[in-house]
C-alpha cells in the first residue's frame, strides 16, 4: 500500500460521502479508476438503492480505459444478484488490473465473496486502505450489519447549565438558526428521526427535513428534487398521541411504536406493536431490533428527558450530540435527562469527547459511550 | 512600527508572564534591551511587589550596553518615586535612545506622564505595539485601575447535563486530576479565591494553593520558596461559618464578608462588615470595591449555585470557567446555578465563548458576559 494508494482513496472517499443524504438503506461507496499513467479515467459514487453501484459509474464513463486500469473502492464489490448485478463481475469484465479496497463489506451477503472472486480472475487486491475512515462514513450501515441494531444518535440542546426549558415552559429557542440548520442536516443524513409521545403532546414537532432550512453546504450537493423524508418513528408505548399531531399531516411516513393496538386509529399509518420491558414501558431494545430489520442504518433522536434518558440508560445511543446555548437559565429551569437516581459518582453512565465545534453562536459536543454498555 | 518591533515586544511579553503568580498587587510586566545591531543586552521582568521593575532588570544586566540601545517595555514605564525611583528615570539615566510601549498604564500615578518623561529627556516612544496582548496579561490590574473593582472569574465544574453533586449530595470527585490541577494554577495566580458559607459548611474546604498539585509547567517557572497564598474572602453574611472550619488553620490571610460583627470570634482573623443589598443579602458590589481598595486584580470564586448565581445575576463576573465531565448525572441530581426564576428566554443571562480547551477528560469552556450588565 503506497502514499499514491491513500491519495485515490481518499478521493473515493469524498466521492462516497456525496450520497450521505441518499442512499439509505444502502452504504454510501465512491469509486475511482486510474490508468497506468496516473490518470482518473472514471469516477463515481452510489447516488440511491435501487440505481447503479459506485463502480457501475465509474465503468460507464472509463469506457474501454477501464482496461488495465486501478480501481478504488471505498467498500469491497458487492458479490451477489441484488437489485443490480455484482460490481465484482462488472470489474472483472470491464478488464481491470488491480483493485484497492477501503475495507470488507460485513453483509452476509458478500463478507469477503467480493474479492475472492476478483482475485480468483486473477485481479490483484488491496484491502485495507484507509479502513478507518471507510468505517466512519458508514457508520449506521456497518453497525446494523454486524449487529442487527442501528447506529443511535441522541441529540440534545440545553444551556450552559444543562437546561432545556424555563419553568413556565418556554424553550424555544435556547439554540441560535445555525445549530437549528445544523440539526436539519443531521435529519437529512437519517434514515430515522425518532421521538416521543411528551415532545410531541408538548412542542407539536414536524419531525422532518426542510430543505429551505438545510445549510448551504448541503443544498449544493443535495438537490431539492432529490430530498428523501427520514421515516418519522414515534414511541408512544401507551397510545397518547391524538391524531391531530401536526406531523401526521406531513409528506413522509410515519411509524408508531405502542405496547397495544389503538383501535380505530383514522389515519393511514403503521403500527407497531412492541413487548413491554421490565420497567413497565416499551422495550426500547427490540424498537431497534425491528428498525434494523426495516433497514434503518442511522436513527436521529430528537426526545424529551425521560426518552432521552431511558435510551442513554439502556445503552442504545451511540453518539450523543449536545447543543450547549452560551447563556444561564438557572436551577428553576427544566432538566436534560432523566435517569434513575444514583447512588453513586461511580454509576454515572461515562462518554468520551468525541468532536468539539462552535456552531453560529453554540457549541455542539459530540461524546460517545466510554465503554459500551449492551 | 515595524514587524521586529512587535516581534522584541512578543519576547517581552513572554518575560512579563512569568511574573503571574507573584507580582500581586502589581501588574506583570517584561522589558528586553536591544542594541544598534539588534542584539538583546539585557532583560527582565518584574517579579515581586517591593523588588525591582522589569526595566530595571534589564538595565542591570546590559550595564553601559545601555546606551544607545531600544527598550520593549509591556506597560509604560512609571514616572512616579513609588517603592522603587521612576523606570522612566533609570531609562533616560541610562542613555537608552528609543522606547517602545504596548500599552499605557492607566494607573493614575502613571497615566501617560511615563511616555512624557521619556520624550521631554529626547527619547523616541512608540507605544501600542501588541497592545491586545499586552491588556490580555493584565486584565485584573487594569480593570482595577478603570474602575476601582477586580476581574472575577467564576469557577463551576459539572457533569454533561449540568448538575454538581447526587441528590445524596456526593460531589467528589466530579472532574479529573487534571481539571483539579488546573484549578490549583488559576488559584495561584488569583490575587483573592472566594468562596461562601454553603461551601465551607458543606466541603470544608482549604482553598489554597498546593504546590505539590500544581500542574508541572506552572512548577517550573514557580519555585515552592516564592508560593504566596492568595488572601481568602469568605462571604458569610448572616456569621454562619465555624470557627472550626479548616480553611483557618492554614497558612495564609483570610477575610470574612459579614453583614454583622460575629462577637468574640476567636481567631485573629480580618472582618469585613459590608452593606446589605436589596435582597437582604451582602452587598456583593461593596464587597468587590472593597477587595479593589486592598489592591486585590483578579479574583477566583469557587462557590456553590446560590453564592455564583448572585454573583452572576449582579454583573460581577468578567469570565465563567465551567470545567465539564463526560458524564451523567440525571435530573435528580443538583443544579449548578441558582438565579432568580426567569419569566422569557430573553432574559437569560447572555455570555460568548472565548476559549474551549480540553483538560485531561474533560472540557474547559471560558466565557465572557456578552454584553456587561453594571
């Protein structure tokens, strides 16, 4: 593996993070052939399930240069009959020489098939270049394909003193319209935006994504035309929510997660029928379950402190993104989480700073888990 | 002014900063001699109220290479028979030909008489050069010299969500080793750490400076032979404080805030009996220009939320420290500021970021009033 190796990768790389906002459920995967003078002879990436694989682009448009040339392929082929026809296949046909890889792809489905059969036709492979960022673009994909569960992300807004809202209720808004964008984008990138039956009966939310509020950076490489609404997925174990709630009138679909039916509920939407834990309330563990079943690779949590806190506690967020606002609501104001009373410093859940970045007039930290509590 | 002069100030400036743990009351100050040739021929800075100014460091050690050379001086030279005779005096005596300035001194002693002294006798003077740098390192002295009042910074320190201590009331160790070093440094170089009756009733408290505990780089340039204890300010309004609290048995001044004189207390300690505010608390703005009137720059409070709420809701504090653990407490855990309850968002008291840096595990976040409220 060479410095020139890492440099078209990391091109692949960029190439791939173009379909954050699209191709759920599918990973995002970029694709860049180089001749052997050096020269990028075809480049693409996965723009949405269903349409052609990042190698298929790049094939289309080396044409005949694919001969003898390197691909680089942020995630291994895919080996099997899908929706579209193996890329491993397509590779060996179009006559390439060489194939560097970011990493394996975990889905059953492939594990390692894909470079066992361009090796087999006698293509030489790389595997393992820049793996950890490969990792880190694919985070919901690969987690649900090695665990079945997605990738959680809980997001939090307070001000400096970890308050949500003043006692009379008041809390919009603690954060200023940059982390407000912010938060759209991270809607965007989702295959769910989940939240509770207390945000819902207290803010009436829209729970979607609103293009003319995303930031302009995303604008550019996510076109209107393109915008996909994260299914809404709402935990309302004992069936509080009314009909009315202003999200349900909202392009997008909606699934509701309750411990009993609801008879007669009016409106065309799913439900889900989910076991009760032992603390009496929806067992949050299996909701992921069944989203991980339904493909949902990134689920963006937006809940109030008992959700929020409950999901901390299980130990089902993976990324916790806090919003801290630089003004003091003092100790009347409302909490951020809610999590059984300690007894203890020690049994205090414990993260680790993961990224910190001043958004407009806040600050977003990003922690995740110290230890993974499953 | 030209980029060698800012780049001889820059070194003069690095002198002035190692005087931050000793010169209280006086402020830090660096002077560096520089020949015709550009050579340095002597340097100094002012370490210890009663002992000789930066200049006169530097005189010495570049003796008759004095003559003809250019001083950097942080702070304008004084012109008044203090302690010591005028630096402004020694500079002419000693035939230096030029005499660049960052800042004037705003003491009314000084006030630009300094810079007059130095022309009158034929000198060149330049001043100005970094002065953004050069106020940086003297925020406490010259805050005291504009306005008779100390800089005060507020030290609070919380998990993620805000809180201080379990609901069982277990507060230590919230924040790592280093945090807690870190905190030894700012109290070292404070010229008061204050703190109120809740704290020293509930932690019994030393508020000194360990040298042992001071973080490595602060040992180096700060030998235990010149440690200075900072003086102590209780605020103790209604004389709950024992006169068994530990604090008073360690070395070093304190001064106790009360409303009223505590009869036959027993130990040979300073009594402040201030004014009782609206809120038939102690007039902590009195407090402050008393502090001011002893001399006293920078003040480091280290209270509970009652005692910095007040503190924060009068417009008293120049800087917030929230030194934030990655972890969770839950909302049954204690808050970290009280304030009186807020009606709107709007009247939230407003800060900005100014620094955020991570201290071992944890994260330290500075801030500053974004608009000072008097």
């Amino acid at each position: 593996m060479s410095q020139r190796d890492r440099d078209w990768m990391q091109r692949a790389l960029m190439l791939a993070a173009h379909g954050i906002y699209t191709t759920h459920p599918n990973p995002n995967v970029g694709c860049v052939l180089v001749d052997a003078d050096g020269v990028v002879v075809g480049e693409g990436w996965h723009h949405k399930a269903g349409e052609p694989h990042a190698e298929v682009h790049a094939l289309r448009q080396a044409g005949l240069n694919a001969r003898g040339a390197t691909a680089y392929v942020t995630l291994e082929p895919c080996s099997h009959f899908g929706r579209t026809p193996p890329c491993a296949l397509a590779l060996i046909e179009a006559g390439v020489k060489r194939v560097v890889v970011a990493m394996q792809d975990p889905n059953p489905l492939v594990a390692g098939r894909g470079l066992q059969m361009l090796q087999q036709a006698g293509i030489a492979v790389c595997c393992g270049v820049m793996q950890a960022e490969a990792e880190a673009i694919n985070l919901g994909f690969l987690k649900r394909m090695r665990t079945g569960l997605p990738y959680v992300r809980l997001k939090l807004a307070a001000s400096l003193d970890g308050r949500t809202a003043l006692a009379n209720g008041q809390s919009q808004w603690i954060t200023g319209p940059a982390a407000r964008r912010d938060v759209q984008a991270w809607r965007a990138r989702s295959s769910v935006i989940l939240s509770g039956a207390d945000t819902v009966l207290s803010d009436n939310p829209s729970l979607n994504v609103r293009w003319d509020e995303l930031p302009a950076e995303v604008q550019s490489v996510y076109p209107y035309q393109a915008l996909r609404q994260p299914l809404r997925v709402l935990v309302d174990g004992r069936g509080r929510i009314p009909a009315s709630a202003k999200l349900f009138s909202l392009p997008g679909e909606v699934l509701v997660a309750r411990q009993q039916a609801v008879a007669a509920w009016p409106q065309a939407l799913t439900e889900w029928i989910g076991p009760t834990a032992d603390n009496g309330k929806l067992d949050l563990q299996a909701l992921m379950q069944e989203l991980g079943r339904r493909g949902c690779n990134e689920v963006w949590v937006e809940a109030g402190r008992q959700l929020a806190g409950a999901l901390l506690q299980a130990g089902l967020v993976d990324e916790l993104l806090l919003y801290l606002a630089p003004k003091v609501l003092g100790d009347s104001a409302l909490g951020l989480l809610h999590i059984a009373e300690l007894d203890s410093l020690a049994q205090a859940p414990q993260l680790i700073w993961h990224d910190v970045q001043q958004i407009g007039d806040d600050l977003r930290l990003t922690l995740r888990p110290a230890v993974k509590e499953k």
